[in-house]
C-alpha cells in the first residue's frame, strides 16, 4: 500500500466529515486512513462506528471508503501522542497527517504525488528495486492558506537554513512511514514535535527531501501552535530545538541572515490579509527561478 492518511480528532465536529470527504473524493485509491480519536464526546465520530455512508457536494463516503478507514479511541496524551498510537497502526510506504478540518488540495493530489514517488525512484535504475525502497524520502509540496486564502510556495530546496526559519507545512508532507516509527514525536514538546521530527529528519534520519511543484494541502490554520497564548512557549521550543541539531556557529549566522533581511516585518506581512497574496506571490517566483 502506498499511503497511510492520518487524522487525529478530539470533539472535532463537523470537520472530520470534511476532511475525510477530501480524500474520499482522490482519483488514487492506493491508500488507507487511519482516524485516532481522543474519546470524543460531541457525536463526530459515530458515523465511523457504525460505518454509515454520506453523500456531499456529490462525493460520496461510500461504504467501500469507510472500509479503507481504520478507526480507533483511546485515551491519548494529547495531539503528537495520538499522532504516535496512529503511526503504530500504518501499514503503508508514507505517511501523510492531515488534521481535522485540512483537506487536500484536489482530487489528483494522491495519483501526483504517486507519480513523484515513482519518478524518482526510476531516476536510480543503477539500484535494485528493495535498495531504492529503503531509502526514506520526504515528498513535500506547497500549501493553500485558508486563512489568508493564498498558496503559500515552499522552498525548492531543504538547507540547514530553510530548517532553522521556515520549514514545510507538515499536511504538505509525505514521509517515509519508518521515519515516523523510528523517531516518533517527542512528547516533551506540546507545540513544536513536529518541527523537531522535521530537522531530524534531515540531520540524523538522512532522508531524502524532494520538492513536488504543486499544492498538496488546504491548510486552515488558526490551531494550539497559532494562538497567542502559546506564542512564549513556542519560541521557547524552537530555541531548544535549533540547538539539539545544530551548532553554535551555524545558529549565530542563520540569526545574522534573519537580521538583515528584516525576518520579524516580512513574516508580518506574510500572515497579512492585505500584503500576503503579493508577498507570497514573490516567493514563488523567486523559489520557481
């Protein structure tokens, strides 16, 4: 199986059904979904327990779809640790987690992506086909912002740099199924496990990052990480997190670069509603040249 989608909920409403019906919908079916869910108490998730079918906007969660759904509840220590109980439970290449109420960008994201995974395992025709399937790859593409309802473009090119200022949105990301079983997240980070898994990914996992050309995720934004209350904390595990993967020396001249190029006002700009399309609009043509 090439895909195991994964959804962790907690009295996630009607957005469940959204995000399902999203991936209901691909033209690639070589894949299964995995939904963790905390013991929700709000209704959300009956439908799975009882496998009924849906109908939306034509798309159909058919009782074969609900079939390719594997659905468990238990208690979890929160969103990474139900991250980690899912990932126990994946049987296919690459993971993709896609949080409730994210869906992905069009029907054809899954047969692209497919696509990517295939190309560039056939670019290594001097590999055997078992050697080139123990590689670990992150397949990674951009992201419609729901919130500021433009396409934000990631970089061409995974560096020390892009890992330290922005990495990819974690919905627009396939990994290699054993980088999430051989790292899990790290529990003791509540806001940023996910960027810790990313960066060792990178410095001590190996794996290969391929950039696809085309949006994979509608992200909507507005989570736990996001809110101000949790800004602190979140500087805080970033700072902590920089430091266990990288050196002295490499930190003061990525904070240099940030500095000059004036980081603090174009991240500003990049979250505004007035300056993001524009703003974002020059990345990619910068990224795509």
């Amino acid at each position: 199986m090439k895909f195991s989608i994964i959804t962790v909920s907690y009295n996630p409403g009607e957005k469940l059904k959204e995000t399902l019906f999203s991936v209901a919908g691909q033209t690639c079916t070589d894949y299964e979904v995995i939904v963790k869910d905390g013991g929700s108490t709000d209704g959300s998730t009956g439908f799975l327990k009882v496998r009924k079918h849906f109908d939306a906007d034509k798309v159909i969660l058919s009782e074969e779809f609900l079939g390719r759904v594997r659905f468990f509840e238990g208690r979890d220590k929160g969103i990474y640790d139900a991250m980690n109980q899912a990932v126990a439970q994946a049987s296919g290449e690459f993971v993709l987690f896609l949080n409730c109420g994210d869906v992905l960008a069009d029907e054809r994201v899954l047969e692209r992506v497919a696509a990517v995974i295939d190309e560039t395992r056939a670019v290594r025709g001097q590999e055997t086909e078992a050697e080139r399937k123990k590689k670990s790859y992150v397949f990674y593409g951009d992201t419609f912002s729901d919130k500021t309802k433009v396409t934000i473009a990631s970089t061409p090119q995974i560096t020390g740099f892009t890992c330290y200022r922005n990495i990819p949105c974690h919905q627009s990301c396939f990994y290699s199924a054993e980088l999430c079983k051989k790292k899990p997240y790290d529990l003791q980070y509540k806001i940023r496990a996910d960027y810790d898994h990313f960066l060792w990914c990178f410095y001590r996992g190996k794996a290969e990052f391929v950039h696809m050309n085309f949006s994979v995720s509608s992200y909507e934004g507005g989570g736990y990480s996001e809110s101000k209350e949790n800004g602190k904390r979140d500087k805080q595990e970033h700072k902590q997190i920089t430091a266990a993967y990288m050196g002295k020396a490499e930190l003061l001249k990525y904070k240099m670069i940030m500095a000059l190029t004036l980081a603090p006002l174009r991240r500003k700009m990049a979250e505004n509603k007035v300056f993001s399309g524009v703003y974002h609009r020059i990345k990619q043509k910068i990224y795509r040249q």
